[in-house]
C-alpha cells in the first residue's frame, strides 16, 4: 500500500521508522535483528536509507557506495515482514539512467514508495561523468519519477508505468543552504506541485519548530500530510554532532541535562525522557505519524513506544 493512503486511512497517529544499511561488508542478521524488533509495532511502512558511493583512497582513489544494500533490504522488509518498504532515491551521485533503474528493479519488487532527495554534497563523492544526465534538486527528482509513473521514460514514452508515492524532506529549522524560511518552503512547494505526496521532517529536539513550520506551509499553500521525524538523543557527543551534521538545535534545557548526567545510561535516560515528552504533545496534535530515526540501534525507541502504552 502507499504511505500516501496509509495516512488517509489511519484512525489514529501512525509508527514510523528509519534505518540505516550496514557499511559495506558488514553483518545484515544486526539489522535484521533491528527490524524484527521493529516489525513486532506493526509500522505501516519503514524507510531505508540510501548512500552514493564516494572516491575511497584506500582503494586507489576508485569509487565506492560504503553502505550499499538500500534495494536487498527493502525486499526483505516488503516481502518477509509485509512491510511497506520505502527506499530513499538520490540526485547527488547517480545519472538519471541509473535512477530509473532503480526504480525499475523498485517496480518489479511491488515496492511502490519513495523517498526523493538530494542527497548531501561530499569533498569526496563520485563525480557524474560530462555529458551524463543527472537530476540538480530533488524537485527534479520529483519530475523523473513522476514521468515514468505516467509512462514516460528518459528515452521513450508508453511504456508500462509503475505507480509510485513520492515523499520528500521539509526542514522545520529551514535547510542551511536556503537564504531565508520563506524561499526554502517555495522550494518546498515546487516538490510538492512536481507531484509529491507528502513530507518527513528533518529531526527536531524542540516541538514549536514543528508546529510553526505546519503554519507555514500551510501558509504557502503546501496541504499534504507533514509527518514529524524525531531522533531520541543517547550521548553527550551528539549535543555537537548532530547539529554539525544536521544544521539543528538542540533546547538548552536538554543541553544543560545531557551535559549534568554522571554517565551514558543516564543520558540515554534523560534522551528517552525528552522524546516520550515530545511523542505525547505531537500525539495529542493528531499528527498524521511519528517518524523515529532509528539509524542501527532500535533499543531507545523501543523504550519510547513502551513507555507511551504504559
């Protein structure tokens, strides 16, 4: 089913989570241990990241994806756990040809969402040959995706489609590269009329970025479902860390608590705390999901979910 009708069906809030594949080489039974775990709160879809490969000197300056597997374990998740699986598709680091086969092996699997994005830009990523066609924005994403679910290929039209929902990423504390909030919701909208069906929030620690930013949108004429995403805090190194990678803040409440914690279960304690926190006010808005950056370690977010069924 696609995400975009799991919401529209949806009595109540809906569970979501994210998940990284392991570095390459590694150990799938761990993750597949995370998404068993996962499996037991029955979400409606799971998300699986997606890595461009990068120029790797240990290897001779020869390019290489450090996390492949995005498509082998979103068919493990769409077809042994029944799960709807949703793949993120990139722009930075692939050719619109090598898009559209992903998408195509996509199709043949019956996986029918997607998550479009940019991707982050790296010192290090594999550059895209001269003369090789390749989407800028994840609004131009938008549109290859949306031309084939009509039938529209790169090199022919009437051919079969496939009937994918397309979500996209919204930044509640505005994308570090956009000047100012409003253009970057007019970028926003542009994905949104392109053809996507919904959005999934950038992390936040602070429910007001959240809200303000559903006003906005609202504002600028953006009306499809705007799921929150949220990252439960685990250590005193991701006070700096995460807003490093991920250009957010973090409240100075939580800071000052983090930081006065005498070890990591007593971070990881205050972290769950916070998050159960801000699950509950969010539940108690009815937004249409809670969408939980799981990464490799799905054990604080068990706790949340256990702690909100007490």
């Amino acid at each position: 089913m696609k995400v975009i009708d799991h919401l529209s069906r949806a009595k109540e809030p809906l569970l979501s989570f994210e998940i990284v594949p392991p570095q390459r080489g590694g150990d799938f039974r761990k993750l597949e241990e995370v998404i068993a775990t996962l499996a037991q709160f029955n979400p409606p879809f799971i998300d699986v990241t997606s890595h461009a490969a990068q120029v790797d000197e240990k290897y001779s300056g020869k390019s290489r994806r450090k996390r492949p597997g995005t498509l082998g374990i979103c068919a493990v998740i769409q077809h042994k756990y029944k799960i709807d699986a949703v793949p993120h598709v990139l722009c930075q680091g692939f050719t619109q040809e090598e898009t559209e086969d992903f998408l195509i092996d996509l199709n043949y699997l019956g996986i029918q969402n997607v998550l479009a994005l940019r991707g982050d830009k790296t010192d290090h990523q594999k550059l895209i040959p001269e003369g090789k066609r390749k989407n800028e924005y994840a609004v131009d994403l938008v549109r290859q995706i949306t031309a084939m679910n009509k039938g529209i290929y790169l090199d022919s039209e009437d051919e079969m489609p496939p009937n994918f929902s397309v979500g996209v990423a919204g930044y509640p504390e505005t994308h570090f590269e956009a000047p100012h909030a409003t253009a970057d919701l007019l970028h926003l909208h542009e994905k949104v009329n392109a053809g996507a069906d919904y959005i999934v929030t950038q992390m936040f620690f602070n429910n007001k970025h959240y809200f303000d930013f559903v006003k906005r949108c609202q504002y600028h004429g953006i009306t499809v479902p705007i799921i929150p995403g949220l990252k439960v805090l685990t250590s005193k190194e991701q006070l700096a860390s995460l807003p490093e990678k991920f250009y957010l803040s973090i409240p100075s409440e939580l800071t000052r608590q983090a930081q006065q914690a005498q070890n990591k279960e007593e971070v990881k304690e205050i972290g769950i705390q916070w998050a159960v926190r801000q699950v509950e006010e969010l539940l108690n808005h009815n937004v249409p999901a809670v969408h939980f950056y799981v990464m490799g370690n799905s054990a604080p977010v068990v706790e949340v979910i256990s702690r909100l069924r007490r």
